[in-house]
C-alpha cells in the first residue's frame, strides 16, 4: 500500500477556511483504528483561567482603582542622554547575557548564503509587490488581510534584522523608507498606525516596536527620531491605559472588539520587551510612565503565569490532544491554545520577572516550555499547533509564524535567564522546524508543516483545527498570510542573539554557526571570526582579534559527546568542562591574534515520539526517512479564495504556488539498532557545503537504517495517521535499507517513525 491514497488523490475542494461548526465536528480525531471520544465535563471542574480573568474584568465601565500618578511633565523631545531611573529599587533585573547591539554580528557560509536566498527571495520583495506590505495602511494605503493591521508591523519586524544583518543597501532603503513613512503619519497624539478612535487596539504596535528599536540600535541617525515617536506612543499609552485601559481591553461601542482584544492581553510581554528597552537605554523623564505601562499590561493581561501552574494546565487537560477535550472548556481558554500566542508567550515570564522582580517565574518559565514541548511539541522543535494546540499526532500541523515566534522567545530566554536548555531548543527549531516549511530559493513558505509529510498537495479531508486543504502546500500564501510578512524574523534574529556579553569581561558564541562579531569589551576593540559547517558538522574555528585580553567562552550543547574537545593555538586539546547550567566553556585570551579550535563530537541518538515511534537526531541536526517526489506548480493562489488566482502581473514570476507529490513509499517501520552515521572523508570547519544548503540531495551526511514496509492507514482518507502498535505492525515486504536525511532539506518527509525488530 505505499501509494494507496496518494498519488490517486485527486484536487478536490475549494480550500475554503473551517467553519465553527467543522471545528466542532472535528473534535473527534482517529488514532489508528480507534476513535478518540470528546469527555464530558466533569461535575466540578477547575476554575478556568480565563473565566477568572474575565471575571475580574467584567465591571469594565468601573472607575480604576487608584495607582500611582504622574507628577513630572511629559518630555515630548526626550534627550538621548536620558536621566536617572526613578529609583534603585524600580530598576530592572539585569539580563543573565547583554545581547550584541543589532549589526554587530554578521553572517558567513552557510548562515549568509540563506539570509542571502531572504533577501532575493519573497521576504527582500514583499515590499515591491505584496499588497499587505507595499499597499499597506501603515504606509497611507488601504490593504489589510484583517482589522488588526498587524501585516506591514510584522514585516518590519523581521527586516530590519535581515537589512542589517546582511548589510543590503536595497533593503536598508526599504527599512528606512516605510520607516519614514510610519514616522511621519503618526497621529498628533502620538498613535502610531492608520487608526482613529475606538478602533485602536494595541496589538499591532508590538512587532512594529520591536522593529523601531531594532533600528534604533543599528543606526545612530535613527536612534533619535524613533526615541521621540516611541516616547510620544508610550506617553499615549499610559494616558489610554490609565483611562479604564481604553486599546487594551474592548468596551461597549467600541470598533474594538471582544474577540480582538485577546491578541494584545495575551501577547503584552512583546510591547513590555520595547518598554524595558526605553527604561534601560532612553528614559528621557518618563521612567514613571514606562513602569507604570508594564504593570497596567501585566494587571489587565492574560497572564502566562496564570497558565503555566499545576492546577491551570494539568486541572485542565492541557496534557492531552485537545481534540479529546470538552469543546467549550478549549474554546474559552483558546488564547492560551493558540500556536503563535504561545510561541510568543514561552518568553513572557521570564519579561515580567525583570519588573517584578519576582524570581519564582524562573521556574514558571521552564514550565512552560517543557510542559508545551512535552505535550505539544514536534521532533524538530517546533509547537504542534494547527492553529489551536493538538497534542503529538504526527498529521498535526504546526505554523510557520509559531517556529519563528518559538525561537524568538527561547533565544530570548537564554539571554534572560542563561539555561543551556533554551539555547539547545533554539538550535533545534531553528536548524529542522524553519528550513523545512520554506522552498529552497525561499520564494515559497508553508503555512502548516507536518512531522510525517510524504507530500504536500491539496488534501482531500484536512486533518487540522482551522487550517484549510492547501495549508501544507509551498506558496506565496496558502492559507492566511501572517506567515508571509511574519516569516522574516527566524535567521536575522538568530543572527543577532548569536553572540552576548558575559559580565563586564567576557564574549560568548552561544547560537553557533558561522558568523562575525565585532564589539568592545574591557575597553579594547574583539573581531571574532567563526569558520564552520555546523550544524552539519562539529568543527567550529575562531579567530579572534583583540585590543586587550578578555574572557571568550563557547557554549557547549547537552548533546555533546565526552570526545567533544577545545584547543587554543598550537596548545593540546582538553576535554570541555562547561558551566552545568549556562553551558560556557570559558577560554582567557590574551592581547592580540588567537586561534581557537572547538570541536564538537555526537553520537546518533533518539527521542520516543507517540505510538512506539521514535525520531532520529545526530547533534542538532533531526534526520527523516526520505521521500523523493515531483513538484507542479501554478500562480499564487489567494488565501481566502484558492480557487482564484492573482494577474500575472501580480508577484515577480520566482512567485509561485508549490505542490510536492511522493514518488516513494513513506509506510515503513525502522529498526534502530541499525542505525548508522555517514559522512564525507573529511569534515572541515571550511567545508564547502551547497547552496542552497536546506535542499534535497544538498546535505553533505545521512543516516542509514534497516527497515520494512508495513500497513499503515491513511488519517481523514488523506495523510498518514497514527502507525499500528502491536501485532498489528508486521513487515510486508522483507526488510531493506532506508536514508535519513536533515529534517530542514526534506521537504516531504517521515519524521517519527514506527520501530520494529527485525532481528525477530
């Protein structure tokens, strides 16, 4: 049966987003034979959280409890020189790793060949063609894909790092042209965005912030007049939050709607991070205003903290497929089930700690990212999420917008809070969720990938929450275009949190790949020049100029082997002894030139996935059954009607819409006691590696394993579903060898795979 179902599927359907009631028919999924039954509720469930919340907000007309008032007079032409924080004790928790301002790293090798593919790709031509960038109402145009107006901000947000990044002059001028653009609209007030009245939601302003700031710190000329306008929106901010939280939280005649709100209260931690960067580097006199602008989002917010305890998550169910669960208990809690809400939220407790000082949300953080990736996340480290929170069926979907949004947080919470672990989970998802959800040229993105895709076609029957039949395919915008203009940010901001400070005296590559830094540290001017293949391979060479001695330290993943070994200049390797929660190898270096070799040996190990399957990993690096297939192509489709097609004319002709079709058998069980690492002759930190690198047929090593086919039925009539367990998985074929390839350049691929003994 390897084709059964699949290369016979015809086209069928319109593609048309799920209604409401699809999402309640669905709420019953298969498991292999079984069926899965949605549970009652029970007599006396748990309070909900967001009941709770609600009901603390449902006197919404009350006057506001009384706070603190502002006594100094609004700077509305703030000094960059700033004045003092309002007072030591207001200070804010010091990050565990100062981030390198924005430009001070650059990319080599591979890393700046796929920023380079971004550039000439769809995320460096949004601004040319795209109508929710280039026509947006951001820059006085009318094009939205929803009330929210978050495409252009979301966009920005991510070009500016890639612009700065590369240090392209053509996107530098798209960057600083919108930016103008922005700056210049901005309401009298100090709004910043196309809306008046009670349309205005705070939401949108978030990625646009975070893109301001980013700005602000690559380039002085912009420092200043993005300080002012964020100065005068904050300024706004305070006066509409302390006014009964007007463009927080909905209230009756507004255009704001209850259903829209959620977005800002749930994801507030996002505009709190530009709140704390004016605090720490552009107070002005405001210092009382931005603190008091992190507490009035924080009182009103939908809280993680309130979701990541024991009695919220586990009293809920959140351990389970929410497929199983009571329809109306997910439905109220669903801005806590949403994937790119909970992307962004990993990192909230670790923001809030930094105001509150409240050090008991260190261990809310951890939570929240092992319980979510315990329950809900893929091998290639991603959350499962289409678009609501599943569970670990291997035919859920996960969205492009919440892998980007993951790795922001988790590189955020390294820096925040210094655990290796949220390092090495950045690697993962970065290195197998990212690359596998775009084209090899980058023209074309997912909006849903699966850990076991076999092909990527207009599905007969879609297995996922809200997500339509072409949500799996490659295309300018299948399905809804946040992951278009939201996509930009993974690589850049990789880039950018590769490298952080350590204490006073100290530089420490902790995201590895090949890049540059550049920056001061003990008075003294360090260039640290890192030549690598990895995460291909293990071997990582620095050379490192320094104006005066300092202390360098590499970070050393939980993964790593006892070979792993570091030498410096022409002295003997030594066995690594890294620090046993940061990870830090610690190298003092002297004045002048050093070289310093890093190598970085892994055995091939596994992971247990659902339903006796496993997914095979060699150092960062996840490895899938490979599946060859054949691609057809068409015009980009629109996403709220795929069966229409934008004008020639529309994108430049790279722009197309992808399907990928198997022409290999993808129903096989594996035997991983026969697992075996290949590689070149030799691995090099210089060695050449393809371009474009996250391709079929590019990676330099694979994986063999012995396997057999078995029967393995399809899940809705369209994607493979649960493997049997049991008796019921048999080989049906006799046993053959099978090639594991990296996760990122197998665009159709079987990631968790059924195991069986073959000896027996």
């Amino acid at each position: 049966m390897p084709f059964d179902g699949i290369s016979k599927r015809g086209k069928s359907g319109g593609g048309a987003q799920q209604s409401n009631s699809g999402k309640t028919a669905r709420e019953t999924k298969a498991k292999g034979a079984e069926n899965k039954v949605a549970k009652a509720p029970t007599k006396d469930p748990r309070p909900k959280v967001l009941e709770a919340l609600a009901n603390k907000l449902v006197k919404k007309t009350k006057k506001m409890e009384t706070k603190a008032t502002i006594t100094a007079e609004k700077d509305t032409t703030p000094k960059l020189g700033g004045t003092s924080k309002a007072s030591t004790n207001d200070s804010l928790v010091p990050f565990a790793f100062e981030p390198l301002p924005l430009g001070s790293i650059s990319p080599s090798g591979w890393l700046k060949d796929q920023l380079q593919l971004m550039s000439d790709g769809l995320a460096g031509h949004e601004h040319d063609f795209y109508a929710y960038v280039a026509k947006s109402s951001w820059l006085g145009g009318t094009e939205e894909y929803s009330d929210l107006n978050e495409g252009f901000p979301y966009w920005f947000n991510g070009l500016v790092p890639l612009a700065y990044g590369l240090d392209d002059a053509r996107l530098k001028d798209q960057v600083h042209s919108s930016a103008q653009i922005v700056l210049d609209l901005q309401a009298s007030d100090g709004w910043l965005g196309p809306e008046t009245g009670s349309a205005r939601n705070f939401w949108a302003r978030y990625p646009l912030c975070l893109g301001l700031t980013q700005l602000a710190e690559a380039n002085s000329t912009w420092t200043q007049p993005v300080v002012t306008a964020l100065h005068d929106f904050t300024s706004l901010m305070h006066d509409m939050l302390s006014n009964n939280y007007t463009g927080y939280i909905s209230h009756p005649g507004d255009k704001l709607s209850a259903d829209d709100d959620s977005w800002g209260r749930v994801r507030s931690q996002d505009m709190i991070i530009t709140l704390q960067w004016l605090y720490e580097h552009y107070p002005g006199n405001q210092s009382q205003i931005l603190l008091e602008n992190m507490k009035y989002l924080h009182d009103e917010g939908l809280n993680w903290e309130d979701w990541y305890n024991e009695a919220a998550y586990f009293g809920q169910g959140m351990d389970k497929d929410l497929n199983t669960l009571d329809v109306n208990l997910t439905t109220v809690n669903y801005p806590y089930e949403h994937g790119v809400n909970v992307g962004q939220g990993l990192k909230a407790a670790a923001v809030i700690r930094r105001f509150t000082h409240n050090d008991s949300l260190i261990d809310t953080a951890m939570n929240g990212v092992n319980w979510t990736m315990q329950y809900h996340g893929a091998a290639s480290g991603t959350v499962i999420a289409d678009e609501r929170l599943v569970g670990l069926a291997p035919y859920s979907g996960a969205e492009l917008c919440t892998s980007v949004e993951t790795m922001y947080s988790l590189s955020y919470l390294y820096q925040s809070l210094g655990n290796s672990y949220y390092a090495d989970r950045t690697e993962l998802a970065a290195f197998n969720s990212l690359p596998s959800m775009l084209t090899p040229d980058w023209w074309g993105r997912q909006y849903m990938e699966q850990g076991n895709q076999p092909f990527a076609i207009n599905l007969t029957k879609t297995p996922f929450y809200n997500t339509n039949s072409w949500g799996q395919t490659f295309g300018l915008e299948p399905n809804y275009p946040c992951c278009t203009v939201n996509h930009p940010q993974g690589w850049p901001k990789y880039l950018s949190s590769s490298f952080v400070r350590v204490g006073n005296s100290g530089l420490a590559h902790v995201l590895l790949s090949p890049v540059t830094a550049r920056t001061n540290i003990s008075g003294g001017s360090v260039m640290v020049d890192v030549t690598t293949a990895y995460p291909f391979f293990g071997q990582l060479n620095y050379s490192i100029t320094a104006g005066s001695s300092f202390d360098f330290y590499v970070r050393v993943p939980a993964w790593a082997a006892s070979g792993s070994r570091i030498s410096c200049g022409s002295n003997e390797s030594t066995p690594l002894s890294p620090d046993p929660v940061s990870g830090l190898h610690k190298i003092s270096l002297p004045k002048g030139t050093s070289t310093v070799l890093y190598n970085l040996e892994s055995d091939v190990y596994t992971e247990s996935r659902e339903n006796d399957t496993i997914a095979v990993h060699k150092g960062a690096l996840l490895y899938a059954l490979e599946i060859s297939s054949t691609n057809t192509s068409t015009a980009p489709k629109m996403w709220n009607n795929p069966g229409s097609f934008y004008n020639d004319s529309y994108a430049p002709p790279q722009s197309k819409d992808w399907e990928y079709h198997n022409t290999s058998a993808w129903n096989f069980a594996v035997d991983p006691k026969t697992l075996q690492y290949h590689g070149p002759d030799s691995e090099s930190p210089d060695y050449a590696l393809a371009n474009p690198i996250f391709a079929p047929n590019a990676p330099p090593a694979y994986i063999s394993v012995m396997g057999c086919l078995i029967d393995w039925p399809l899940a809705f009539g369209s994607v493979p579903g649960y493997p049997p367990t049991g008796e019921a998985k048999k080989c049906t074929a006799p046993a053959q060898k099978l090639r594991l390839v990296p996760y990122g350049s197998a665009k159709t691929h079987m990631s968790d795979l059924p195991i069986i003994d073959l000896a027996s």
